[in-house]
C-alpha cells in the first residue's frame, strides 16, 4: 500500500490536530448549515472538508483525519486519484452532457464494455447507466418483472437497497430509512438472512439457505418470484458475512424456480472485497448485477449490468434517465477502473485486511464487548455486545466511534441494531496511516470498553 499524490500536490498523509473538533470555521458553516440546509439530511462528522486524497480527508480548520469510510465505499481509489482528475477535466472541456438518449457518445459505451468484461461469468451481457445505486437496483427489478412475467421480489433480513419508494420497501430498517414515509411499493417478501453471529451455532450456510427457500416456496410459491435480490456482503445491515454455500444454494435455486438472481454489489464492488466484485469468493454468476458507488471515484454513476436475453427484453425506451451515464462520470469510471487495473486495488484490498484483521480480532480477545469481527479484504467490522451477552449495544458503539473522531480517526457505524462499527478505508492508504488508525482505535477501546 502507498500513499496518493492527489492533484499536482502532495497532500500530507497525516492524522493532524491544530484546534478542538470541531474547529471554529467548521462550527461557522455548522450555523450556516442550520439556517439553509434541512435538518433532515444528517452527518457522521462535525467537520466540513476542505481537501481529501489517499487516506486522509483536511477540514476547513486544517485538521487532518484518517478516512476509513470512503464516502461508504465510494473513494476506492481515492478522493483525488489523478487519473481521474485528469479524466474529468479533460472531458468537462469537450462538453459536459448532451444526454445519452438524445446524442449518445463513447464513454458510456465504454463503461458498459468494461462492467461486460469485469462482472462475473463469461456471458453475452448488456449494460444501462444510471445515476445513483438506488436507481439500478429500482431498474434491476423492472428487467427482472417484465422479463419473467412474474411481480414477487424476494428480499432478506437486514437488506439495504435505497431510499427511493421501492428500494425502501426492499430495505430492511425502518429507522431511519423507512419511517413515516409510507406506504411503499408492494410483493416484496422478506426472509432470513445467514447471519452467522445471531443464528444457531453450527448452521450452514446451506441450512440457512434451506429455511429461506422453505419460506419463499410456501409464502410466495416459485412460480410468483421475479427475482431474489441480494448483498453479498450485506453493507448497512452491518458487514453480514453469510455462512459458505448460502449464496450459491440461492443463485441454484432461483435458476431453477426461473427467477432472476441479482447481486447488488453497489457498496461490496469495485475491488473493495479484494476481488473485483464479492459474488466471485464463492463463484456465484448472478443473472443481473448493480453497481454504483466505486465506481466513479467519487462522481455520481450507477450500473445495471447482467445476461443479454434479460436486459433486452426490456421494449426501447423502457430504461434511461436524463442524467443516465453522464459523460463526465463515464469519464470518471474509465479512469478509476484503469487505475485499480494498474494499481492491482484488488491486492490491496487483501493487504488491508492481513492489516487489520489480526488486529481486530486481538481487541475482540481483549475487550469483552467485541462479540463478532468479520468481513472481506478492506470491508471490515466489530459488532459490539453488552459484556458477557450477545446483546447489541449501540450507545457503546456511538460513543466509541465519537471518540475516534475526536482522536482524529473518521469511523462510521452501522447494523440493524446500531451496534457495529464498519471499516471501508480507501484502497490507497498508506500502511503506516492505516497502522495509526488501528492505533487509535485501541486507544479508544482500552478507555472504554471493559477487558475482560
């Protein structure tokens, strides 16, 4: 892992701390904010960003913090990545839109080349451009629904898709996703997900996958399912890991029942899991894929990629957006895939994880509220347990990420019950700043959380 020039300048790959956070000039926006800005919107941190690169993100005060979200996993290749400047600036000089149903251009064409060559399987496979990751999951169930016929769309405990109407109703959590903003799109059908942490010790991941189809064929009936939508790695729902053979028994399933199988990789692709997309660690070939975040280094795209048959059986015109692939966020794509191609991000994505792992699990032998340490490559998390139970603690979890941002160290929690801490540094932090990180983060437990 190195650190990242961003831009023509170095920027200092440093946790920094030259006022109180936040600082003055944050607190300044902070009131400004207040007066224009919806209290609906919320924010992790206290502090409003000035510049960002590699794995650092400087605030207006000139604090410097060390990124380990990633915009949620949106920075894999950096805030900053010169290819991607480079890309953008050049493309916003030829010309910034002219809608790709109107005069279509080559760099959504080339994006869509890509996702056909880096999505997994070797099949004919088609592509539509999206701006957001809820977009292209609403898009995917629209392929999958006119394709089959069918209307039921099967989804699982702890999933999170959007915040649109439909992807709410595909999104497991009602706060504060959900509520009061009913009622949402109907014939969605939740099931249980594989959770290894909280379902029986000892189940597999093909047991678990049995109790979901049981109640699939006799809650829904095979022959009504569109589609079975799923993370691979649940991302919002809190880094669940499912057990080894969950997915490929739901992948073998819906073939068979003649449902579309779609992975949303929106927060799990883009080499954020050490591969390129999180279906491949078990060789799972999903009929449709979504993508989004990753994506662009940090510029708004969406994708919607999967077998040709599917996405053309679609009538013209039945997909599309104004902003739909945009030109200066194909240019964006194009240039943030080079770079984790030349960069091998999928490597360092691995060599985060040999990082961290060790030593999130060494808290997890220290403290006694570390219940569960999972996940893959740079998508990592503890969920937190009141001492001795396997009961969620989420004021823990609050308190503790808080006070890692006050160490100078940007966490980000997450889970159904708010009591797990996520990871998703950028895949080009430098190793001595993630090592610092992890540092900190001892610091904070061994304040507190009680050893055992």
């Amino acid at each position: 892992m190195t650190d990242l020039l961003t831009g023509p300048d170095t920027l200092a790959q440093e946790r920094r701390l030259v006022t109180e956070v936040p600082g003055p000039r944050s607190r300044a926006l902070a009131d400004r904010r207040a007066a224009a800005v919806t209290s609906a919107v919320g924010s992790t941190m206290p502090v409003y960003a000035e510049r960002a690169g590699g794995g650092v993100i400087v605030d207006v005060d000139g604090n410097s913090f060390i990124d380990l979200g990633s915009g949620i996993a949106v920075t894999n290749v950096g805030n900053a990545a010169p290819a991607v400047v480079a890309a953008v600036q050049a493309q916003v000089a030829a010309f910034t839109h002219t809608c790709f149903m109107v005069t279509p251009y080559e760099g959504y064409v080339a994006v869509c080349e890509e996702l056909s060559a880096l999505t997994p399987g070797d099949h004919a496979k088609k592509s539509a451009l999206f701006n957001s990751g809820a977009e292209a999951v609403e898009n995917a169930v629209k392929v999958a629904r006119h394709a089959t016929g069918r209307t039921a769309v099967v989804v699982f405990d702890h999933a999170y898709h959007g915040r649109t109407n439909l992807t709410m109703a595909l999104t497991a959590k009602n706060m504060p996703y959900k509520d009061g903003f009913g009622p949402f799109a109907s014939d969605i059908h939740r099931v249980p997900m594989s959770y290894p942490f909280r379902d029986q010790p000892g189940t597999t991941g093909e047991q678990a996958a049995a109790r979901a189809i049981a109640m699939i064929e006799t809650q829904v009936g095979a022959g009504n399912v569109a589609a079975v939508l799923i993370e691979p790695i649940q991302g919002e729902g809190g880094f669940v890991v499912p057990a080894p053979g969950f997915l490929p028994a739901l992948a073998e399933w819906s073939r068979e029942a003649g449902a579309v199988f779609i992975a949303d990789e929106i927060q799990t692709g883009f080499c954020r899991t050490g591969a390129w997309f999180a279906s491949e660690h078990e060789g799972v070939v999903p009929d449709l894929v979504t993508t989004a975040k990753g994506i662009a280094g940090g510029l708004p795209l969406a994708g919607l990629t999967g077998r040709a048959e599917l996405m053309d059986s679609v009538h013209t015109g039945g997909l599309g957006g104004t902003y739909g692939g945009n030109p200066v966020a194909c240019a964006a794509a194009l240039a943030t895939i080079r770079t984790m191609r030349e960069q091998d991000l999928a490597g360092a994505a691995r060599a985060i994880e040999a990082t961290m792992l060790p030593r999130l699990r060494a808290l997890q032998e220290r403290t006694s509220v570390v219940g569960d340490v999972r996940g893959r490559g740079a998508m990592l998390a503890v969920e937190l347990v009141k001492a001795g139970t396997s009961e969620p603690d989420a004021e823990l979890t609050g308190r503790i990420a808080k006070a890692c941002h006050a160490q100078g160290v940007l966490t980000l929690t997450a889970g159904t019950f708010g009591n797990v801490l996520r990871f998703l540094p950028p895949l080009v932090i430098g190793q001595e700043l993630l090592t610092e990180a992890l540092d900190v983060l001892d610091a904070v437990f061994d304040e507190l959380a009680p050893a055992r």
